[in-house]
C-alpha cells in the first residue's frame, strides 16, 4: 500500500473510532468518562494527526527522490 493509502486509513479508523467513542459517550458521562477521553482519546486524535502529516511529508520526500532519480 502506498504512503497515501495508509494515510487514508489512518485518518478513516480514527474517524470510526472517535465516532464510535461519541455514541458512547452519549451513554456513559460520568468523571471517568472525562478521564478516559482526555487520557486516551485525545492523544489518539492528536498522534493520528501527527502521523497523517508525517506520511504526507514522507510521501512529497519519496515523490522528490523519484524525480531527482529520473
């Protein structure tokens, strides 16, 4: 799979999970839930993101060494 491609599925499972965290969240609300959230579903969206940028500015790297090889 190519860099684009995973970065695609990096952002569409963290799309599925954090939408499935908010039909839970419509349930469950309580301090723990609070803590939950801030503890592990906030860095998830955050290191996701961090990730999806890594993968672009590796992939624009990779598309530059291509064309600097032809």
């Amino acid at each position: 799979m190519s860099l684009a491609g995973n970065r695609a599925r990096i952002d569409a499972l963290t799309r599925g999970i954090l939408r499935e965290w908010q039909n839970s969240r419509e349930h469950w609300r309580d301090t723990r839930s609070d803590e939950f959230n801030a503890r592990y579903m906030e860095e998830l969206a955050s290191a996701a993101a961090a990730a999806s940028s890594a993968l672009d500015q590796l992939e624009t790297l990779v598309q530059q060494i291509k064309h600097d090889c032809e």
